[in-house]
C-alpha cells in the first residue's frame, strides 16, 4: 500500500502548506517562508511532530514541484522579453553576478571553505529570487518606476545565471563523481538549449495552433504537461537538471499566441506544486543543523545585504547607469530565492556539499526576505545619502566614464562594417551549435528511438544506417547555411581590405579564398571534434560518402533552411508592439511630480467586478485615474468610462502614492457579498400574457424586457404563427405564448409581474 503512503503524504504537505502559507500571507511575509518553516515542522527530523518520514518520497514530491516551480520561471522568461531588456541589461546582470562570485569566494577562503563548497555557496548566493522581488516591488508601488523595472529585469536575468550555474555546478562534482571541464559543460549547454529550442520552437507552436482549432480546452494543457515532463527527462538524460528541461519549455510556450491560456490552465498545478516543492526542501532540512550553524547563517546573511548591493550596484554602473540609480536597483534585489534552493539541493544530493547548507541556504533565505523589503522602501534615502558623500574624483570619473560610452555607442553606429557583419557571425554562432547538439547528443537520442526503428535479420545495422542518414540529412541544411554566411563574409572583408590597394581587383579574390581556406580548416576541425566515433557512429563515414548525393538538392536545402529562419524570426518578433502587462511603460524620473503608477488584480470576489468605470468614479472619489486595463493577457490604454471591469482583470493606476493605495484597496475589497453566476442555469421557458396584461398591444422595444429582467425573447407563438427572434418592433397581445430566455430567478420575476 505504498501509493496510499504517498496519498497521504501529498495530502499532509498541502494541507500544512495552505495554513502556514496564509498564517504568513496575514503577517506580510512571503509564503515561501511558511512553506519552508511548515516543511521543517513536519519533516523527518523533528519528532515527535514528524508527520512524513520517509526520504525517498519525499525527494520525489520535490522533483516533481521543482518540473512545475521551473516551468512557471520559464514562461515569465522569453526571447521576447530578452530583446526588450536589452543587452546592456544583460551585460550588466552577468557583470554583478561575477562580481558576486569573487566576493563569495574570498568569503570562503576567509572561513575556510573548501573549492567545491565554495562554488556552491556562490552558485546560492548570486541568485535572487523574481518571484519576492515583484511582490515586494508592486506591495510598494515601484512595479514601473524605472529603478523598479530594472531591478526586476536583473532578478529575471539572474534566472538565466542560474541555469548557468546549474550545469557549471554539475561538471565540477556529478553523481558518479566524474568531472568535466567547464567550458566543456557550456559548450554542450549552448548546443542543448539551441537544439530543444530550435526543435520546441518548431514543435510546440504548431501542436498547439492546430489543437486549439480542434480540440477542447482541457488537451492543450494535458499536452503542454506532457511536454513538460518529457523535455525534463531528456535535459536529465543530457546530463543536464531536470529544471533545464522544464525551463526551457515554459520560455517556449512564453513565445508562443497561447501564452495566456497555458498559464491560466497551468496556474493552479504551479501554486500547488511549487508549495509542494518548498515544504518537500524544507522536509530535508535537519533544525539542529540550522540551531548548530546560526552563527554561520547570520554571517552570511549579513554578507549578502552588503554583498549583492555592491554587487548589482557595479554591474549597473558599468552600462551607464548612474550611481543614484544603480545603488536603488541593487538595493532591491537582495532576497533570494528558488534558484537557491534548486542548487542546494543539487549539491547535497551530490554529496559535494553537507547537509548543513539547506539550512544555511533557508537561513539566509529567511534573513534577506525579511531584510529585503526594508531596504527596497529606503533605497532612495540611501543612495541619496551615499551619493552627498561621495569623493569628489569619484563624481568627477563617473561622468568621464558615461561620455566615453557615448563616444562608444557613436562609433558603433557608424561602423558600417560591424553592422553589415554582426547579424551573420550571430546566425553562424546559432548553427555551430545547432549542429553540435545534434552530433554530440545523437547517441542517447539513438538510445531512445533504436525501439521504435526497423529491424531486419539479413541487415542487423539497418536502423542504424537509417537513423544516421536521417541526421546527417538533418544536420546538412545548417552546415550549407553556417558556409553561405562565412562565403558572404568572406566576400565583404576581401573587398574593404583591399579597397584602394591598386592591385585591389587582383588582390580581393586571393584574399577571400584565403579566408574561405582557413576558415573551412576551422569548421572541419570543429566536426572532427563533435562527430562521435565510436559505437554507433561507425556508419557515418559510409553515410557521408552517400551523402554526396544530396548535395544536388543544395538549392532545395537552401530554401528550407531561409523558410524555417524566417519562420522562427516571425515567432519571436510577433507581438512585439502590442502593450501589455509584461511591456509597462518606463516612465522617466517623475518624484518631482509625486505621482505613483501602481497595478492590481481584482480578486474573483471583488465588489467591484461587473460595474463599469464610471460607475465606480475612482476619480471623484481617491482622485486617481485609470490608466489601462489587462485582459487576458490584452493591454486596453486609456479605458473609456463605461469598460466593465471582471474578475482578474490588473488595473493600471495612476495618481499621487496615496491616492493609487486608496484606489488598490477600494477595487480589492472582497466581500463575497454579491450572487454568483448562475450561467449553467440559463434556460428558455413559455410565458403566457393573461388577458387585461398590461403589454398587450405594446412593443418589445417599449416593454424593454432586457432591461428590466435581463431577458431575451427567443420567440413567440400566436395562435399556431410561431416569429422566431422577434425584432424591437413586433407588438404582444394577449394569449401569445413569449419563449423567453434567462435564469429561473429572472423567468420567476417576469412571470409574476405578468399575472399580477
């Protein structure tokens, strides 16, 4: 009766979790606290209150929160959202994270920590958590100011760090112990993430595109999550975490139109499962580890509030941000988070690290959430402070350092040749890797799909022959592509170099089959170091000589691969100039101004759902204005005054800081006062008009039965003459038989009226 065991261990965690979980929602903590104290509560190591004892179910319970925790990471994450935080953004947000890791790793020579531990104290503490850090953001009503924008754009970007670190993590100690070397793991990172994304970005769109024509509400998501579970056992037989697999698939879906859908359908399975995660870590986590070590944990916590504003602060700076503002943004970004977790788990299960740093990873986790929000609401008293005292030489480099930018930004742009060049090194860099995913990982893809392929006796090596040849055909259209890139580029230095030269004309040929030369000495070297030569790979050799061939269909392959280049460029472009929720528009400094741009979501009770805007008068009572309204994942700008506002709609508004609090509190009032909908009890019924009613002889447009019951006339039958959807200008008599539509309440109502 194990599974009953499982039943009610599942049963236990989420029960616990649900109550610890709004004990701290009322306490103005964040859940995963309560999460995590509720798992410390229960778990194994704290008899004689230890309702779950059993290890082994316990880690199942949080891998399979740590698939969904990561699929709901991912789906906030996409190219889409990349390209519009910028890559000074990025280069910033690596930037803190080296930085943070070199200050870890002093912290850790200083305390004596070994290499290994280190890494894995620096791989938690890089990390923030996005999840605490919006919440605190929209709590204080900086969600769109720009220092709230950036700050939360750096926590996203850190997720991307994580999965980094992830795989940097697991080449330095793996479970059988054998290590490999770090820019190994990224090379073969890179060709992962490029081949599952390249293939999902393909797969997923149209599966759903096509299921959402024909196919209920209730398949897509039953794919989507069997999806989910797939690409995670394959980053898992990769070599890589399950949560890689799982993040890559919520960034996929976040690229595609069903976004909205998936994460409405996905919404409940994530709160559950991710709290199923957190108490599960917090189950681990032995008390009189973290009583032992508070010395340790309140060290470290205090270095990570110093820590990461220097951090994050640097790495801001380094982009042209000034120090006002970068200071604002690392104050911000102080609470960790899931990632955490994640990377703590992983080293403990490992054997890399103790067990004791799951309760330091918790103890630091409870420091800087508690901390966090502190800092955030007096960032900009702080960074005014610390910026009246700075050194003056401090001041006066800063502003040399930002007109130097300038004078870079400007010379870029005019560098004609890098603009001319930069797009193709870009797809050259995308197809090595392609192609290196799909030569470095065809043995285990060959594992999997050696069942499912042809097998005859006179020819045991048959589905081997046809599994390589199909990859070899697979990966053909990329390698003309990568040389029609390096021809292209070839041909422009060959012609800028020897621009001028008076043997110009001679020289350019000559030294664009020079450059032709060395960079295919390049591309053969790199496949003769990806092509695997053992094994199953030993009909390559005879598939490529057959291979040959193909090369007439080069045209053909050439017009594929621009179709599909296309393709995936229209799917990541597309709803680039739509303005929604995750597009808030980055107001400039307005403090001056004392307005405050906050947003809400109206809970399904809200007293206000059902009414329109100017029913509620926001205006004339808090003084504060609407300034858009989300729907579904559709921004509407600028409302007019009879929009009807409903249940989990986010309402953007704008007015001075107290004004929008008034206004956030008003439309979140939920007293459950108002009737559900009765929509499932919709049906038609007969009313016959007595004689001497007062509607006889009058129009439907005069009785107004809509507006008065809410009623819809279907029809009505006069004396055998049935008028089938009667138009406003049809008149009653008495004894027609009204087929009216609507709820048994509102039938009942115009029923009565009708015999009184």
């Amino acid at each position: 009766m194990h599974g009953i065991d499982f039943i009610k261990d599942l049963a236990v965690v989420m029960l616990v979790a649900g109550l610890v979980g709004w004990a701290c929602h009322r306490a103005g903590l964040s859940v995963v606290v309560g999460y995590l104290l509720a798992g410390i509560a229960i778990g194994p190591h704290t008899p004689p209150f230890s309702l779950v004892t059993d290890i082994p179910r316990i880690e199942i319970l949080a891998q399979v929160g740590l698939i969904f925790l990561m699929f709901s990471i991912g789906m906030g994450l996409s190219l889409r959202k990349l390209r519009r935080l910028g890559l000074s953004l990025v280069l910033a947000t690596f930037t803190d994270a080296i930085v943070m890791y070199n200050l870890t790793r002093a912290l850790g020579v200083a305390i004596g920590l070994s290499p290994v531990e280190t890494a894995f104290l620096a791989g938690m503490l890089i990390v923030s958590s996005s999840a605490i850090i919006s919440k605190v953001l929209q709590d204080l009503g900086a969600m769109h100011e720009k220092s709230g924008l950036l700050a939360l754009g750096v926590a996203v970007l850190e997720d991307v760090v994580a999965i980094v670190m992830l795989a940097v993590l697991n080449s330095l100690v793996s479970i059988s112990g054998a290590k490999v070397s770090i820019g190994t793991t990224l090379g073969l990172l890179g060709a992962f993430i490029v081949l599952a994304g390249i293939g999902g970005m393909l797969i997923v769109p149209w599966l759903l595109k096509k299921m959402s024509h024909s196919a209920g509400e209730e398949l897509p998501t039953i794919v989507v999550a069997g999806l989910l579970f797939v690409l995670a056992f394959l980053a898992d037989r990769a070599g890589f975490s399950l949560a890689l697999g799982a993040f890559m698939l919520g960034a996929i879906v976040a690229e595609t139109p069903h976004k909205t859908q998936v994460g409405r359908a996905f919404e409940g399975m994530r709160d559950v499962f991710s709290a199923v995660f957190f108490v599960s870590i917090g189950m681990l986590i032995d008390l009189r580890a973290v009583v032992d070590s508070w010395l340790l944990i309140l060290g470290v916590g205090v270095f990570v509030l110093v820590a990461r504003p220097i951090a994050v602060t640097t790495g801001m700076m380094l982009i042209g941000s000034s120090m006002r503002e970068s200071m604002r943004v690392g104050l911000s970004v102080t609470p960790q988070g899931e990632f955490s977790f994640i990377i703590a788990q992983m080293g403990v299960v490992a054997g890399a690290i103790p067990p004791k740093y799951q309760a330091l990873d918790v103890g630091v986790s409870l420091i800087t959430t508690l901390v966090g929000p502190l800092l955030t609401r007096r960032s900009e008293a702080i960074s005014n402070w610390v910026v009246t005292r700075q050194p003056r030489w401090l001041g006066d480099w800063e502003g040399y350092y930002h007109r130097w930018l300038d004078r870079m930004q400007q010379r870029e742009r005019k560098n004609i040749m890098w603009q001319l060049s930069k797009k193709r090194f870009m797809q050259i860099g995308v197809e090595m890797l392609l192609v290196t995913g799909l030569l470095v990982f065809s043995e285990q893809v060959f594992a999997l799909v050696s069942d499912y392929l042809p097998a005859q006796s006179n020819f045991p090596r048959g589905a081997e022959l046809i599994f390589w040849s199909a990859l070899a055909l697979i990966a053909l259209a990329p390698l003309v592509a990568i040389w029609r890139n390096i021809s292209a580029l070839s041909l422009l230095y060959a012609q800028v170099s020897t621009q001028g030269h008076p043997k110009g004309a001679k020289l350019a040929p000559v030294v664009e089959a020079g450059l032709k030369g060395v960079a295919g000495l390049l591309l053969l070297l790199w496949l003769g170091a990806i092509l695997p030569i053992s094994g199953m790979a030993r009909w390559l050799p005879l598939v490529a000589m057959l291979l040959v061939g193909f090369i007439l269909l080069r045209r053909r392959l050439i017009f594929w691969h621009s179709k599909l280049e296309v393709e995936l460029s229209e799917m990541i472009e597309q709803g680039d100039q739509k303005f929604t929720g995750t597009t808030a528009p980055w107001m400039a400094a307005h403090s001056e101004w004392n307005l405050a741009l906050t947003d809400c979501v109206l809970p399904d009770l809200a007293d206000c759902r059902g009414r329109t805007l100017g029913e509620l008068a926001l205006r004339s009572k808090f003084g504060c204005t609407v300034a858009g309204v989300e729907r579904q994942g559709v921004m509407v700008g600028n409302p007019t005054s009879d929009m009807v506002l409903y249940p989990r709609d986010k309402v953007l508004l704008l007015g001075d800081p107290k004004q929008v609090a008034a206004g956030k509190e008003f439309l979140q009032e939920a007293s459950g006062a108002a009737s559900a909908s009765n929509f499932d009890e919709v049906r038609m019924e007969a009313v016959t008009l007595p004689p001497g009613s007062e509607l006889n002889n009058h129009t439907l447009a005069e009785v107004t039965l809509s507006r008065t019951y809410g009623l819809q006339v279907a029809g009505i039958n006069r004396g055998g003459l049935r008028i089938l959807n009667p138009g406003g200008e049809v008149k009653l008599f008495a004894g027609d038989d009204v087929r009216v539509l609507g709820s048994p309440d509102q039938i009942s109502a115009f029923r009565s009226a009708v015999q009184k």
